[in-house]
C-alpha cells in the first residue's frame, strides 16, 4: 500500500484505509471510503492539490489530507 499523494496522473487506486481521523467530513460524504476506487485526473504541483474521481464524485485533495490516505494501485 501507498499513500494516495504518491500516485500520478491516470493512475487508478483502490482505497484501502484511512490513517487519521481528521479526514474531512466532505471527503467520507463524496465516497473517499475503504473499498471506493479513485483516479487521479491531474496535480497542481508537487505539493500543491490534486484532482481526483471517486465513483461519480470529482474533489480536490491537498497532499497533506492525501497523504492519510492509503491505497492499493490497479495495474
């Protein structure tokens, strides 16, 4: 597993925890859920937010909310 920060553009994921409470209650209400699939659709920067879908829902993410959030890359 590794933290959704580190994924690139197009990747494809599968949520499989979340490593903090402190994840936004918007976050858990658009689908950012164990078990949910996400892509990336575009970065900002390095350290600046990124673009993703999860399911229907399309959100932006800064890394550090990102990085407490850990996934399993589809191939």
């Amino acid at each position: 597993m590794i933290s959704l920060d580190k994924l690139n553009k197009g990747d494809k994921a599968v949520i499989k925890d979340l490593i903090t409470e402190e994840i936004p209650l918007t976050l858990l209400e658009m689908g950012c859920l164990p078990g949910n699939e996400i892509t990336i659709i575009g970065l900002a920067s390095k350290k600046g937010p990124i673009y993703l879908k999860i399911d229907e829902s399309h959100v932006s993410i800064d890394s550090v909310t990102a990085s407490q959030v850990l996934v399993e890359l589809i191939k």
